[in-house]
C-alpha cells in the first residue's frame, strides 16, 4: 500500500498542508484578512470579491465555496472575518461541521479595521500554535483528492504532460485516491468521447448535459467560441481547434472510468475519477478544485502559467524544452524527455506520481515558495 505523510483532521481527512485560513465572509473585509495574515507566520488568506448584494443561488454556491475552502484538509483551523453577525454567521454554519477549531471576528463589532485586525491576529496566532504541534503521519493514498488542470496549453501539453498527468491519475484511481478534472468548456468537440468512459447511463447524461448548458450559455450571448477558444498563447503553442485541444486536455484524466459529476465546489463522494463543471480559467478553476477537497492539483503548462492555489498545493508540470528553460521559476517537474529523449509516457508518469507523492508529505511547490496564489469563485448571477 503506498503511503504519504500527511496531518490527520477530525472528520477523518488527511492533510498535506496544515495551513489556518484567514478567510472574508464578503469583499470589504479583505483588507483586515490581508493584515491578519501578513501578521502571523503559518495562515494563508483566503479572500472573496463579492458575497454582499449577491442573490440566491449565485449566493449559496459562493458561501459553499469559502466552507469548502476552509474546510479543506489542507486547513488545520480558521479564522473568520466578518463585517456584521448575519451573514458571518451563515457561514460559520456551513464551517462548523468539520470539526476544526473556528474564531470569528466582526469588523462592526470590534468597532473598526485596527481593532478587528488586532483581534484577528491574536486568534490566528493562537490557533497557528495549536496547529504547530500536530505532526505528520503515514496515510494511504486512498485519503487524497487530487485534482487534475492545464493551462498555457500547446501541442507538447497534449504529447507529454497531459498524457503523464493521466499516468498518474489512473495509479491514484488503482490506489482508492479520488481525482477530479474540471474545466466545462476544455471538453468541446470531444465530450462524446469521453462520455464514453462514464461507469454507467446517469453519469454519462449528466456529464453531456453539464457540457451541453454550458455551451448553449455562451453561444447564446453570440459569442463565436471559434473566436477565444484556443486562446491566442494556445495557437501561437501549435494548437489549431477547439477540438484538438479538448483531446489534449482530456489526456490529464488517463483511462480510469467516469464515477461521478460535480457542480462547482462541489466534494466528491466516492473514489474514482470525477468530473466538475467549472470556467477554464485557471484560478477560478483551481478555487473550485480546492473547495472540493482537492489537496493537491497537477497542473500542466506548456507555453507558460504560473498561478498556484492558495489552498490546494499546485504542482506545475511541462513537456515543452523552451518552457523548461524560460519559465524554470515557476516549473516543478519536467517531463521533456518524452518528446526528445524518447522518455515513455508511463515512464515519465511514474515519475511525475513519485515527485506527488514527495510534495504530499511536505516538498514545497514553486507556486507556494513564491507565493505565486491566488483564489477567485466564479460568478453565476448578477448582485442587487
């Protein structure tokens, strides 16, 4: 049974960071989250563009998503920062279950931002301490979430990284792991084929209906899909159609069969392969991921993309020599040697899943010594 060092939490989740979360209830609180966590060594900030003014489910699914973030297992507490009680408290619900130890500050309440942030960093702080004294132990893999992503793609990130990504993949699917890969619109063109792979009829439908909504979605505002996807760094990579890049980008999930759909943020229940609906772009997409439980996300790059999550630690992997060399502050694993030193695939993903299983158990990634993070939750509705 393989194995990785990681922090057990109490509602039986492993960890592979122990992280506590600064997190804003709604957009004006960010200011104070930033201070807080700039103040205290050991918590990350996780911040919000919106929530106040937002309506329904546009609303649940972005409070859904800040739970799911600060719920992650790679968070070992969380210190909320509110504007007033009522909201706040509607997230707090959604956090409390999990178990984890949960301070609340209200920038109303403590009578302004110098006061709050003060009161902020004295909980952080605690809780930083609390959390310094767990220690990592083994785990099967079958306690990872790992996600799967692509971005700056290009003809050698649908010859080399993708396909050592999908290695990787189907071992963390044999091991009882559970891998997700996201990205609605990346699968125009090819979604028939990849429906085919779905464990049985009500998966396959509602993985066709979720790339069906969203295509009619765009089209319906008249955009010419021909006309932004590829993108202009995709062509200027090799790539020529939306099709082809679907196949490319298709290869991060292997050959494991479909087990599941999720919405947006949404964990995954079961192990096995799944598929979440989410935008292309990386950090909303990555912001999904991790609120879905996703510890890790293996992140293909050929021309180029730096970004990480702040949550889910991002590993970046190219097969393109020039990106190798260029971009090398900001690449984590190389799997060049597929395309010019006639390196296999099954090889080089191998490799990239032995490298994984070494950032699990405490190897930092470029993106988290860099602090190259970010973390956006799309939008689905307008705000009142």
């Amino acid at each position: 049974m393989t194995t990785f060092l990681g922090y057990g939490r109490p509602d039986g989740s492993a960890g592979i960071r122990n992280h506590v979360a600064i997190v804003s209830v709604m957009d004006n609180c960010n200011p104070v989250t930033r201070a807080v966590a700039a103040a205290v060594a050991g918590t990350i900030p996780i911040t919000t563009l919106f929530v106040r003014g937002q309506l329904g489910r546009d609303l649940e699914i972005t409070l859904d998503t800040l739970a799911g973030l600060a719920t992650n297992a790679n968070v070992a507490g969380c210190v909320l920062i509110g504007l007033e009680p009522g909201i706040t408290r509607a997230l707090e619900q959604r956090i409390g279950p999990a178990g984890r130890p949960l301070k609340v500050v209200t920038i109303q309440e403590a009578g302004g931002t110098i006061e709050a942030t003060a009161r902020g960093i004295r909980a952080a702080a605690r809780l930083v301490r609390s959390a310094s004294r767990l220690k990592r132990e083994p785990f099967p893999v079958s306690k990872l979430v790992v996600g799967v992503e692509c971005g700056g793609s290009d003809t050698t990130s649908g010859l080399a990284s993708n396909p050592a990504i999908g290695v990787a993949a189907d071992r963390l699917v044999a091991e009882g792991a559970k891998v997700v890969i996201s990205e609605t619109s990346e699968f125009f063109g090819a979604e028939h084929l990849f429906a085919e792979r779905a464990a049985d009829a009500q998966t396959r439908d509602r993985f066709l209906k979720e790339i069906r909504e969203f295509e009619q979605g765009i089209m319906a505002l008249g955009i010419d899909l021909r006309g932004s996807n590829p993108t202009p760094d995709n062509i200027k990579g090799g790539l020529t159609t939306i099709e082809e890049k679907a196949l490319g980008a298709m290869a991060k999930a292997g050959s494991s069969p479909l087990v599941g759909v999720l919405g947006y943020s949404e964990k995954p229940g079961k192990a096995g392969l799944h598929f979440m609906s989410t935008p292309a772009p990386a950090v909303e997409s990555l912001t999904g991921l991790a609120a879905g439980g996703c510890q890790m996300c293996l992140f293909s790059t050929g021309v180029g993309n730096p970004i990480g999550s702040v949550v889910s630690t991002t590993i970046k992997v190219t097969g393109n020599r020039n990106t190798m060399e260029t971009f090398s502050d900001n690449i984590d694993f190389d799997v060049t040697g597929v395309l010019e030193k006639g390196e296999s695939v099954e090889s080089a993903g191998r490799r990239l899943l032995e490298y994984a299983l070494s950032v699990a158990s405490g190897e930092l990634t470029s993106s988290e010594i860099l602090d190259v993070r970010e973390t956006s939750i799309s939008r689905f509705l307008p705000s009142m």
